[in-house]
C-alpha cells in the first residue's frame, strides 16, 4: 500500500468516525477498521489519533500557506486565510465540536516558529496567534455563518 494511499485513508476513516461519535471513544483499533488498512500502517504513520488530526490540519495550513505565497501580497494575508478556513469550514467545525481547535493554535504558533525568534519577535508573534485563533475560534463557535466577504466588511466598518 502507497503511503500517501494509507495515510489518506487513516484520515478520511478518522474523519468519519469523529461525525458518528465523541472522539475520546475512538480507538485506533475504529480507525483501521474503517479505514480498511492494517493496524502496523497507521503506527508506521502516526503514533496516536491526535496526531492523525494534527497531521491533516498541518497539510491544510500548508495548502494554504501555498495560496497566500500565490497572490504574492501581504494584504492577502487575512483574505486568504478567512477563505481557507471557508473552503474547509466542514473540517474546522468538526475540529471544534470534538473539542480540538486547540490544535489550531499549537499549528499557527508552530507554523510561527516562535521557538527561533528573539524575546521581542516571539512576543509580537505569540500575541498574533492568540489574536488570531481567537478570531477563527470564536467564528467556529458561531457556525461560520457569515462568509470571509462579510467578515472583511465588518472589519471596514470597524476600523473607521
């Protein structure tokens, strides 16, 4: 079996077991029955359903981080994003219902390296995250009702 092939389908099963049940109650052994592989590949590839969550998110803020490389401007940066997490609003609201966005801030400050910057840049850079996933959290929290147009407008009005 391909290892992208096992690793997509540890995830999708994951995925799907957390819509049916509380994520706690998930064992590996759930995973690998509906993911339809072998108990050594998902521990060839992970060494815990946490870390099938984290890997999958980090491949999503990746996508993204292609993206926002792509339009080639700073000022894209909260656009792009609001429309990543959009685009992918199924998997982040699930995140957040299984009690999980906390991943999300351990992904941006990870994805910050704050651990390779000086006192004053890791300060700076810890206060955007938190500021950030705050943001993304609470829009979870309200269902991500209103669209990434929408918020970038309430954001205008705000800042006049």
């Amino acid at each position: 079996m391909e290892t992208g092939y096992a690793v997509e389908k540890i995830t999708d099963g994951l995925l799907e077991l957390m819509e049916e049940m509380p994520f706690k109650e998930i064992t590996v052994s759930d995973i690998v029955r509906r993911a339809e592989v072998g108990r050594a590949s998902f521990y060839r590839h992970f060494d815990s359903k946490e870390a099938v969550v984290r890997h999958h998110l980090a491949k999503l803020l990746k996508e993204w981080g292609r993206e926002f490389e792509a339009a080639g401007r700073p000022e894209e940066l909260g656009p792009t994003l609001l429309r990543h997490f959009y685009g992918h609003k199924h998997f982040y609201l699930l995140l957040h219902r299984c009690s999980l966005s906390h991943y999300l801030l351990d992904a941006i400050r990870a994805k910050m390296e704050l651990d390779n910057k000086t006192d004053s840049e890791a300060y700076s850079l810890s206060w955007f995250a938190g500021a950030l996933y705050g943001f993304v959290d609470e829009w979870m929290r309200r269902g991500m009702i209103t669209s990434p147009d929408e918020l970038e407008a309430m954001s205008r009005e705000n800042s006049e």
